[in-house]
C-alpha cells in the first residue's frame, strides 16, 4: 500500500513521481503477462489486509473465514465467513459477518488456526495493548480478549502497513506470538490455551529475540518439519537490514543472523516502514523462505523484490525481475512457491496484482496478471494469503485476500477474496471433500477375509462402516472353539502420527490416511500384551476407531502389521516408516463418518496372521499395526481420537483366532 508511487496519492518526490507516473502507462502497455487459469476474485466487504499476519483461514469443515480492522482510524475488526461448504464464488458467498470493537484503533490483526474450532484473533493497538480474541468456528463469536503485554509501540497518523504481530499455532497446539513490543523490540511467547475455560497462559518466559533494538516488522513461522519457530524482523539499528533467529522445537533459541544483503525499504512517512515485509514462510521441507524490497536503486524506484531462502547451510539472497510493495510468498501441499503482489518491472509501479511462480530450477517465471483493479480502485495493496502448519486445508487451492483502496482513499478500503489453481501440486479441490446432499448409509455387510496377502497394487478391499457401541474388553469364549481378543492402545507413546519422517506422540487427536504428504504419511498403532498363543490361527481382525467429527472424505492408505516377533515402542529411531512390515492390504474408502462414533475399519487377517505364526511369537507380545497414507490427495484423512483425547476412546485391535 505504497503511498509514494502510487499516483493518486504524492506525498513526497513529486517531480520524479510525477515523471514515473506519467511513464507507467507507456511501460505497462507493453508488458505481456498470461492470465493464469483457474483465477477468480471478487469483493468481500470493508476493511484492509497487510502482508505479514495471516489473516485468511479455511477451517477443518470447508468454511472460508476473513479477519481484518475495518477501516483506518476505526477501532472495529470483522469477520467474514461462508456458511457453506466449498470454494466461494461471489460476495453473496460470505454471508456470515461480525466485528468486535477495541478501546483503540488496532494497528494490524493475525488469525492463528488452531486446526479444529479456535482462531486466535491476535490484536495490537494504538494504546500500545496486544491481546488475543478467541474467536468459536462452531458458535461464530468472538470469546472474551485476553491482554498479552502492553506499552507496545505505536505510530500517529496512517499507519496501515505499520506491522506489529505475527503468530501461529504449531503442531503441539502452542500458540508462538512474535509482536513489536516496549523499546522498539521483537518479542516472543509461547501459549496454552483451555478452550472449555477460555484460559490463555505462557508457556515458559517471554525472549526478546533480538538484541540491537530499533527492530520492528515481525514474521514468525512454524516449519511443517520440525516445529521450530523461526522470527525475522526489519532491524533499523546501524544500516537497516533484516534479520532472523530460530527456537528449536525443544525450545532452544539459535544466534541472530543476517538474511538480507541488500539494504531494505525503510521510512517513517505514514507509517513505520510501510511496503516493507519481510514475508516468512516454511516449506514441508524445512527450508525457509523470506521477501523483502530494496530501498531506492539505480532504476530511481525502490521495491525491487528479494527473495531470499535458507535450506540449513545458510541464507542466500536473490533480487527478483520485479518491483512491489509488500508482497507475500503463498505454497501448496507440493513446497511449491508463488510470489503475490501489485507489480512492475525495473521501473514505476502498477495497481494491478500479479503472481510469479518459483521453476522447480530455482528460476522464477514471469508475471501473470491475476486481479486488475477497477476504475477508480488501486490493488496497491498488501495480500494475505492462507498458511498455516496445522490446519492448512485445500493446500492446493492458493487462497487470498486483499484490499482496494476506493478513490486512492487508504481510509476507505474493500476487501477482495482471491484465489487460483497451483501447477503440479495436486487437484486444488481434493480437500476437504463436501458431502452431498444425501447422507451415504454406512454399510453393514463385513468384508469376506481372505488367507492370501493382497498386493500394493490389487483391488482395494471395501471396509466397513458400522458405528460400533463401545463396549468392556474382555476376552470372549465363541461357539467352535474360537476366541475374541479385544485390544485397546494403553498409553501416549503407543499411537502416533508421522509426517515428512517427523514422529508426533502427544496429540489429542490423529489421523489415518494422508497428512501433508501422499508418501510420507504413517499412523501407527502399538498394542500390547496380546494374550494369543503360538500357533492361533486368526479367523478375523479388525481395527475400530473413535470419529472426533462429523468427516465425509476419501482416503486410501496401506494396512500392514510390523514384522516382529515382540513389536518395540516407537521413538524418534524407531519409526513407523523404518519397520519392516508384513502383507499389505490397500484400502480406499470414501464412507461418512459421524461425530463422537465408533468405526469398524477392514478386515486384515492377511496382515496380522504372519506375526502370530513367528518362530518368536508369544503370548504376551507386542503387536503393532502400520497405516500408510497413498493416493494423490494431500490432507485426505480421517481424524480419531487418540490415547491422550482419552484412554476410553483410543484405538482398538479386535482378533477372532482359534487355537
């Protein structure tokens, strides 16, 4: 949202703008750029975005929600939502709005997901205050704000663009807030939030991560990875730069480093330093990825872009064929990279916003033009787009909002929801799956077990879907001779999750199926003291699963037991991805599942029989049962409950054998 080269508004440099002005016109009517397809944008309603908080959320059940202060001076902040399920397709689509109104204007605002019905609304304002406003996805209210610090820094006058906040919830359900706070500082504090007591506490002390001051203009980031958290801020002590620091997931902090080797955009008019990112995210990978723009250059423009990444052996800084103000990074399921601003090349500046995507050869292509502005409207504004570590839904599908400054008028601005389809990252609208209108009667009829081992590629085996009443686990005595083995996980380590080779012990909740990876993605299952004797031969078994929501998605996955005589605990060395299995049963399944539900999930008698028949097998042994996400839909899964969601409603094994 520039307010130097924009031509509506000239606040300083008038006869050089003027002369740039009058130029752009002539530069851009020969500036080719391909429309990119899948591409569709329309208004929301009022307010304005800035570039560095996240502010554009798709919750677990395919509703689209948008944060932001309502206008410049104004102490409201809004939200939009759509009530339906599914991409948006006008303004009509977001038919569900509220607001909450500050003591004082609030400067920038931050949505953080927390993956299932929380959005921590983050807020600092101009009486120096940050707080955190819950806001409910299923009630669609703000909850009660809680203050995080105050005396944090202000500006006077405009100051959209004056960043102070950035947060994020990370894969254990912390709430990481970086903010701008008392001395022109970077502060960070990690959260716990109690949802039934709207309790919002520290989890251990607050760090000013940096150490020169005169900071401002924090990012902070999660890495999909790891879940360490990396925060990069603009630093004006000495020659301005951008600089980075990194806790380690274990909640150690690194040394300060430098990111950028030009010197960045900074000012103090309108503002504080606005234009300027840095814009911060973190690939599955774990490589890190950073923009920010240059300061006045050679072409008597400032803006050019640098992009800058770090994949662990350091920072590497590259100017980009593009100028802009503010532009933000955006990805998919895939790590694959896209550039979104209001651009120019080389000189002058333009309303328009346009999308540079990253070449899998480290190049980056040329601008496509994605929303042309009205008349009357300039786009020169800074986008957010949706990321999140948890609770990233339809990674494929690249979503945004951003707004239009009315008449050149930063005071009066509307706010546009955009999206399009990304290149070689899978279907934009694989996930979630919206149900149909007509409710798909879960099938009764079990599945025929089979003595021969089915191969990856054979027919998938259709499961069933029966809710099962919860019942006591005893061993039961059948007709003939046969027995029941009710098996149920009996502690946090025994179920997990594990992502990109990142193991997860302690959620409250797992999934089957596919995480963020359609090759990486593991459930595992460790039951223990299984009293079945050498020598059983297993006549049924079957796992059953504790639904968390009401779910209606496709999912395929592998089914496989691990290859052990007495199955070992899981560990960061002992994955479930590093253990041999047994027969593998391919499952594909796309059945409703309801909320607060047991589920019957596949026969596997193909997969369990082989480590009952081991040489080393006894009675009393361990027994661990591997679940592979496949097919080609990121975020295809089912969510369950896990041992920590609560010991009744954890996962359970069920064997019928004879022996």
């Amino acid at each position: 949202m520039t307010r130097y080269l924009n031509c509506h508004r000239l606040l300083s440099k008038p006869i050089l703008i003027l002369s740039l002005c009058i130029a752009v016109s002539l530069i851009w009517a020969s500036y080719a750029a391909a429309q990119v397809s899948g591409i569709t944008f329309f208004k929301v309603g009022k307010g304005y975005t800035d570039s560095i908080p996240r502010q554009i959320i798709r919750t677990q059940d395919d509703r689209l929600f948008i944060f932001a202060p309502n206008a410049q001076y104004t102490n409201a902040v809004n939200a939009f939502w759509t009530n339906a399920a599914g991409l948006p397709s006008a303004t009509s689509s977001f038919d569900g709005t509220t607001s909450f109104t500050e003591s004082a204007a609030p400067l920038s605002v931050n949505a953080a997901y927390d993956g299932g019905t929380i959005i921590h609304i983050l807020v600092n304002t101009q009486a120096g205050l940050v707080k955190d406003y819950p806001f409910d996805t299923t009630l669609r209210t703000f909850r009660s704000p809680t203050t995080l610090a105050s005396g944090a820094p202000t500006v006077t006058g405009e100051y959209i663009g004056s960043v102070g906040i950035s947060g994020m919830v990370d894969k254990n359900g912390l709430l990481q807030v970086a903010y701008w706070s008392n001395g022109n500082h970077i502060t960070h504090q990690a959260y716990t939030y109690n949802a039934s007591t709207n309790a919002l506490t520290a989890s251990g002390g607050a760090t000013q991560v940096d150490t020169a001051g005169s900071a401002n203009h924090p990012i902070l980031a999660v890495s999909p990875l790891d879940n360490s958290v990396t925060v990069a801020w603009v630093s004006e002590s000495g020659s301005p730069k951008i600089l980075a620091r990194t806790r380690s997931s274990a909640g150690s902090w690194g040394a300060v480093e430098s990111v950028s080797t030009a010197v960045p955009w900074t000012s103090r008019n309108s503002g504080v330093n606005i234009d300027q990112g840095p814009t911060l995210l973190i690939t599955p990978n774990g490589a890190k990825h950073l923009l920010y723009i240059e300061n006045w250059d050679s072409t008597n423009d400032y803006g050019h872009v640098h992009y800058v990444t770090n994949s662990g052996s350091g920072w590497s800084d590259v100017a980009l064929n593009f100028y802009s103000h503010a532009p933000n990074l955006a990805t998919n399921s895939a790590g694959n990279l896209y550039l979104i601003g209001h651009g120019g090349v080389h000189t002058g500046q333009n309303d328009d916003l346009y999308i540079m995507e990253k070449n899998s050869s480290g190049t980056w292509g040329s601008p496509q033009l994605f929303a042309a502005a009205p008349n009357g409207t300039s786009f020169d504004a800074s986008p957010s787009v949706k990321w999140s570590v948890v609770g990233f839904n339809r990674p494929d599908t690249i979503e945004t909002v951003f707004f239009g400054a009315d008449g050149g008028n930063y005071s009066n601005t509307t706010l546009y929801y955009g999206r399009f389809a990304t290149s070689g990252g899978g279907s934009p609208t694989s996930t979630p799956v919206t149900p149909s209108a007509t409710p798909v009667t879960p099938t009764a009829t079990p599945v025929t077990p089979t003595s021969t081992p089915i191969t990856p590629t054979a027919t998938p085996v259709t499961p069933t879907a029966t809710p099962i009443t919860p019942t006591a686990i005893p061993t039961t005595p059948n007709p003939g001779g046969s027995q029941v083995i009710t098996l149920q996980i009996n502690a946090g380590g025994n179920d997990v999750n594990e992502l990109n080779a990142v193991l997860d012990t302690s959620n409250t909740t797992f999934w089957i199926g596919n995480g963020g990876s359609t090759t990486t993605s593991y459930a595992g299952f460790r039951f223990t003291n299984v009293t079945i004797p050498p020598g059983a031969v297993v006549t049924s078994a079957h796992l059953e699963f504790y639904s968390t929501q009401s779910q209606w998605i496709s999912i395929n996955l592998q089914i496989a037991a691990e290859a052990a005589d007495n199955s070992a605990a899981f560990s960061s060395s002992s994955k479930p991805s590093q253990r041999p299995l047994t027969a593998i049963i391919n499952h594909a399944s796309n059945v409703n599942w309801a909320a607060n539900n047991w589920y019957s999930f596949n026969e596997m008698v193909s997969a369990v029989q082989p480590v009952i028949s081991r040489a080393g097998w006894r009675s009393g042994n361990s027994l661990t049962i591997i679940l592979k996400g496949t097919g080609s839909g990121t975020y295809a899964r089912k969510f369950i409950r896990s041992f920590e969601g609560g010991a009744g409603f954890a996962a359970r094994l069920v064997i019928t054998y004879t022996s």
